[in-house]
C-alpha cells in the first residue's frame, strides 16, 4: 500500500477518538514531530487541487478553503503545481466520491460544522491547526 493510500484510508477512518490529538492523523492545536500545519501563526496552508479534477472536487476543495479561510482568517494560497509545495499533505480517495469524503471529513475535524453555510454554524479562530503525523 504506498503513501498516499495509507494517508487517504487513515483520514477516511477518523474516529472521535482523533480529537484527543494522542492518535494518528488526528487534528489539533499544537503540532509535535512529523505534523502537518493547516493553519500557523493565522497563516492557512497553500492549497494544490489537480487541474483536471472533477467538479466535485473542485467544489469540495473550494468548500475546505472557505472553511480554512474562517478558521484563520485567511485564505489559503492556491498554488498550480506540487513543486511549489511545502510538505505533502495529500488528500484522495479511490474515486471522485472518496476524495469529496476525505475533504468534508477533514474540514468536520478542523471544526467546521457541515451545517454552516445552511444554519450559520459559528467556526472559532484557531491561530495553530496541525494534523498529526500517521
């Protein structure tokens, strides 16, 4: 199983458990060693989406960035290839549906409520946001 699959199987498999920041792929406040910042010092990490993605993606991946926006006040910068990446954060799925899933479920653990764009759900500040390392 290569990297990207175990990485987009362990986002898939989230569970409450996650939010105790002690488990793998889990998000929280405060980074440790091999985690991903989502967002640092306010500052959202740059967003890469594959040009030729479906456009359910492409909705999905604008949902994330609105919601990382909210989160720290910020948009996130988009960048057009994975050479102007820093660190890999990836996020797949085995087709469109899975991709979607993995974007909703990561922004649902980051604290933004599916129900915000309907319900006017509140998103709270975060001026750190990491995803520990699998």
């Amino acid at each position: 199983m290569n990297l990207t699959t175990r990485l987009a199987t362990a986002l898939l498999l989230l569970t409450p458990a996650a939010y105790a920041c002690n488990q793998p792929v889990s998000v929280c406040e405060q980074g440790g060693p091999g985690s991903f910042p989502l967002v640092l010092n306010r500052r959202s990490a740059s967003l890469l989406v594959e040009p030729g993605a479906d456009s359910a993606v492409q909705l999905a991946a604008n949902n994330f960035a609105r919601g990382l926006e909210r989160i720290s006040g910020q948009a996130p910068r988009r960048i057009s290839s994975l050479a102007e990446a820093q660190g890999n954060l990836i996020i797949a799925g085995s087709d469109r549906r899975g991709a979607v899933y993995g974007l909703y479920d990561l922004s649902e653990k980051i604290g933004v409520s599916p129900w915000h764009w309907f319900a006017d759900v509140p998103v709270a500040r975060k001026n750190n946001l990491y995803v520990a390392a699998a």
